[in-house]
C-alpha cells in the first residue's frame, strides 16, 4: 500500500465569524504539518473536526445537525474522530462528553494548539481543553487565497453586552505585541498577500493594554491626549492605538489593502477616521456595529453608547471620508422591545442610510443576561414581521447607496470567476462591494472596471479594452 493510500485525511466544517474562519485556517495548517491531507466531503474522512459558534442560534441547529451526521459515520466506521472546537464547545464544555459520547477531542478558541497533542498522543480516549492560554502565533496556516490573509491582533472581549457570550468563551480582552503583528504581516507580504484583514472581538481597542515609549506617528498627534504621549524615555510610556497600528501595517511593503473587523462605536475615534481618510491602503469601508436604534434598547443591550452618540460617530465619519461605506449588524426582537422603540430603529437605518446591514433576530443565548429576560420576550410572529420591515429598508438604502458607483471606474482586486456567470470575474471594491465583471486577469491582480449596473448588495462592470491591454 502507498503512503498516499496510508495517509490520514481530516475534514473541517466552519462556523460563524471570521474570527472562526481564521481559526479553522490554523487548524487545516497543523493537521497539514502533521502529515494531514484534507477530504473534500466528512463521509471520507479520519478525522472530522466542527469549528462552533454561539453567537446565533441558528449556527447552533447546524451545527448539531450535523454533529449527527458524524454520530452516524462514527458507528459504520469506528476508528474515525470527532472533535469539536470553538466558542459552542466552549460554552458547553462541562457536559459536553456526557451529551455527546462518541465526541472524541473537545477544546474551546484559546486551545487549538492542543489538538496537535492530542492526536500524537498514545491514547485517543476523550479529552477536552478549555482553558485560556496566550495567542498561538506559532501555529502554520492553510489560507484559502494566497493574496489574502487574516491576522487576528487580539483575543477576548472586556464588555458585558447583555445578549453576548463571546467574553465567556473566549476570555478577557488580551492585545498581541505590535512587533509580532508587523512581523506576520511582513512574513504574509513575502508570502504574495496584498490585501489583510485584521481580526478582533473589538479590533478598534487593540494596545490599550499594551505601552511603549516610542513617540506617536506624526499623523496621529493632532488627535492624541496627553495619556497616549509618553512623558519622558524609561517610563510607563503611552498605550498602543489601534490608528497608528493600521499605519505601521500600511507601510509593510506588498501590503495593498487593509480591511479590519469588528470595532465598537464607542472606540471609533477620529484618530482612525483620520487614517482612513489620508492612508489609500486603508479601505472605505467601516463595518459599525448598531444594534439597535433606541437609546433605551441600547441600555438593556450595556452597549455603552446611545442613538446620538452613534449617530455622531458616524456624522464624524461622513465628514472626513463622505464617500467611504458603511454597514452595521442590527438585532431585531431584544426582550422588551416595543414598536415604538423598533420604529427607532427604522429612523436610524433612514438617517445612516447604511451600505449594507447584518440583520439579526434575537435568539437568547444560555449564560447571558438577556436569556433571563424570559417575560420579556417578544413572540416569533412579531419578530419576524418586524425583520422583514427591517429588510426591506437596509436593502431599499443599499441600493440607492451603490448607483452612486454606476459610471465610475473603480480598482477592483479579483477574487475568481463570477458565482452566477464563470465567464465573468467576480472581485471586490475598496468599499467591500462585489463586482461581476466581464475582462481579462488572474486572482490577486487589480484591475479597473467602469461600473454599469448595482443592486443593493453586488455591481456588474466592464474591463475597458486600453485596461484589458494593461493587464
């Protein structure tokens, strides 16, 4: 028999944020390093691995959906292994075996890494790792396009929305050293990436809990305080910024665009703003997390910030950058919620007019303080009509946001060929808008297309023959 015909395979299916992506990434790269080779379906493979999110309920019944699909393939072929990571093991971690006996390996987001030891390990009985360790930069990655990459810059969140359970799952708010940031980044820029997305549960306070003594980038000082100076060289020194972080990584050499998920409104600051006004790597695109438009709502939700103050973020946005997007996420049906409060919501979404929207209907999530707002909770009917009300309004803004593009020429860095037409490509704006288009060029390459057509999410555009003859 072959080494190839020896060679164990795994199988990883993804739920959830990037964040989640980025981790099933590290995983594919370990298994890889330890001799690995991916199955492109479960029913092949050695080991199936499910990387679980709790964010949303609905990720929840697919993921137990299929979690019963491998309950099956493990009684046909006993030797296969289930493991079960992420933020759902996570929250679950203390019944977890007793629910699913024929699981094999559990870990939670801050202990990939001991999946590697648990495989090479003499015995394969059931296992689970669930404390919180430090950022596992070491560990390879398999990336699914080689011209883009995540960075995670940090791990953990310190808030308490009310309906949230990320902070519990995947621990308190932790910055990775700046250096080691700037030197991944380089090493992903030598490895042919142009665009990088940096990853965060709340990315806009990255280095609050970092110091240095080096000054702060010229650009930045007419929006620093006196607590981001440092006083004098050997001293505590100034936090590390989120804005002077998205400048250091601009400046890496390769490094074309930059994108970053998800800030908090309450951190967006001009500092930032600035940055995506006078830095071309940085994109026009700002993904700003609403939630909800009452002021009343946003308390019960601990957002820490009310309807004026969101609203004046984004006013400060428009005014430095007026033609950058933005979208948001919206939670439809938070315990309580009244149809006037909902109303204000609306009257948000019409005052924004939002690129784009991430909409949302409450689902309660065990652990959280929301999930105990039991008498409050609306029924599904009045959810659901008001998400369609919803809907139809993010998308009639949406759509009248993306004809401003027709008959401009924009760069638009390809991605592949178009999902609805192969013989069309398909790639993306600074804005984060996709563009089907006909024209001439490979994956990674830029290319300017005049826009022709928009709907509310995608833009259709033509290569002019002089670009085509460029490329």
């Amino acid at each position: 028999m072959s080494a190839v015909e020896t060679q164990k395979r795994y199988h990883v299916t993804t739920f959830g944020c990037q964040m989640n992506e980025h981790d099933s990434e590290r995983m594919k790269g370990m298994l890889e390093s330890l001799g690995y080779a991916p199955a492109e379906v479960a029913d092949d493979a050695d080991l199936i691995l499910f990387n679980t999110c709790s964010i949303r309920e609905s990720a929840d019944s697919r993921f137990i959906a299929h979690l019963g699909h491998a309950k099956r393939m493990k009684r046909e072929r006993p030797g296969v292994v289930v493991g079960v990571g992420g933020c759902w093991a996570q929250s679950v971690k203390d019944e977890i075996f007793e629910r699913f006996p024929f699981v094999d390996v559990a870990f939670g987001p801050g202990q990939i890494n001991r999946l590697a030891e648990f495989l090479t390990s003499d015995s394969l009985s059931a296992q689970g790792y669930f404390e919180f360790e430090g950022f596992p930069a070491h560990l390879p990655t398999k990336r699914d396009r080689a011209f883009q990459a995540w960075v995670q810059i940090a791990v953990g969140c310190n808030l308490k929305c009310s309906y949230c359970i990320v902070p519990s799952t995947r621990g308190r708010e932790s910055s990775r050293p700046f250096e080691q940031l700037l030197d991944e980044v380089r090493a992903l820029a030598a490895d042919g990436v142009r665009e990088i997305t940096l990853l965060g549960q709340n990315v806009n306070a990255y280095g609050r809990d970092l110091r240095t003594d080096e000054p702060l980038p010229d650009v930045l000082l007419p929006y620093a305080t006196a607590a981001k100076r440092p006083t004098s060289v050997g001293q505590a020194g100034r936090p590390r910024t989120f804005a002077e972080l998205l400048l250091a990584v601009a400046a890496v050499p390769g490094i074309e665009r930059i994108r970053y998920t998800s800030p908090h409104p309450k951190d967006i600051r001009e500092d930032v703003v600035a940055v995506h006004a006078e830095v071309p790597e940085v994109c026009q695109h700002i993904h700003l997390p609403l939630q909800a438009g009452s002021s009343r709502v946003l308390k019960r939700m601990r957002r820490t910030y009310d309807k004026q103050r969101y609203l004046d973020r984004v006013a400060m946005i428009r005014e430095r950058c007026p033609d950058i997007a933005i979208t948001t996420d919206i939670i439809v049906g938070f315990p309580g919620e009244t149809e006037e409060e909902f109303e204000e919501t609306l009257e948000v979404v019409d005052a924004v007019a939002f690129d784009g929207a991430f909409t949302f209907v409450f689902s309660p999530r065990r652990g959280t303080e929301a999930a105990e707002m039991v008498d409050e909770f609306l029924p599904h009917p009045v959810k659901v009509a008001r998400m369609e009300r919803l809907v139809e309004r993010v998308q009639h803004h949406a759509r009248e946001r993306t004809r401003r593009f027709v008959g401009r020429t924009l760069d638009v860095l390809i991605e592949g060929p178009s999902r609805t037409d192969p013989s069309k490509l398909r790639g993306r704006t600074t804005h984060n808008k996709v563009v089907n288009f006909t024209g001439i060029g490979q994956p990674g390459e830029t290319v300017p297309v005049e826009i022709t057509d928009a709907t509310s999410q995608t833009l259709s555009g033509e290569m002019s023959l002089l670009s085509a003859l460029r490329v």
